[in-house]
C-alpha cells in the first residue's frame, strides 16, 4: 500500500520545520495578544508572550524564540528599539522579527527596516497573511 500525503510538498515542508519553533509574541494591548495567539493556534509552533519591550528582551535571553512577532508602540521600549537591540546582538540577530503595527506611513516603515526587521504586518491584522508570513520566516 502506498500513503499519500495530502499537503503538496512545499506545505508539508514547509510545517515540518515548525514544531520545532517558538513564537514570542509581544504586544502591550492583551486583546492583540489573545487575537495572534488565536490566529496561530492552527499552526504546530510555541506561543510565548511578552507586554512590552523589556519583557520581550528578557523573553529572548531565556526562551530563545525563532520569531518575534512585535507590536511598534510600546511603554518603557519601542518595537524600534527591541529590534534594534535584537539585530545588533550576535547571538540573537538571526530571530526572524515581524513587525505588527498600525504606523503605515513611510517614515515609519524606513525607521523600521533601518532597525533589521524581517517584514511587516499591518494592523488590523489579517488572519491569513500572518499565518502565510509567520510559515515564511
């Protein structure tokens, strides 16, 4: 008897890297936390979570995360400066860092790439494009 795989090879690919995985998810608004938990609750990946940025530096020293899902504006430290710091470390500048924001005007985005983010997503977020995002990085 021969098994067929029901995903196409570039998905199942795709999702056998992630089990493996660990996502920090940093936002200081709890319901935008609980709305990216939910989102990837389909997804076979860790969910960490972190309120502000000097939690989330702090997440990343102990949980090691693969991807950090990062909200801009932030108390005590913005997503500007938490990715900055992140990029800047040789031994976290490889975390994959997706920026969730509401900012979408140009001066922002250039800021954001100018601190080593990896891609953007915009608020409101769609359910769809991050799982697609989240799976790239």
């Amino acid at each position: 008897m021969s098994e067929t795989n029901p995903l196409p090879a570039a998905q199942a690919n795709t999702e056998a890297f992630l089990p493996q995985s660990t996502v920090l998810i940093v936002d200081d608004n709890p319901q935008n936390v609980e709305l990216l938990q939910a989102f990837l609750e389909s997804l076979p990946v860790k969910v960490i979570t972190a309120g502000d940025g000097v939690e989330a530096l702090e997440k990343v020293k102990s949980d090691n995360p693969d991807l950090i899902l990062l909200d801009i504006m932030m108390p005590r430290m913005s997503g500007f400066q938490v990715c900055k710091k992140i990029k800047s470390d040789p031994k976290t500048r490889d975390i994959q860092v997706l920026m969730v924001t509401a900012l979408n005007e140009l001066g922002d985005i250039e800021q954001a790439t100018e601190c080593g983010t990896d891609d953007f997503v915009s608020k409101p977020v769609n359910k769809f494009e991050l799982v697609t995002r989240v799976k790239a990085c």
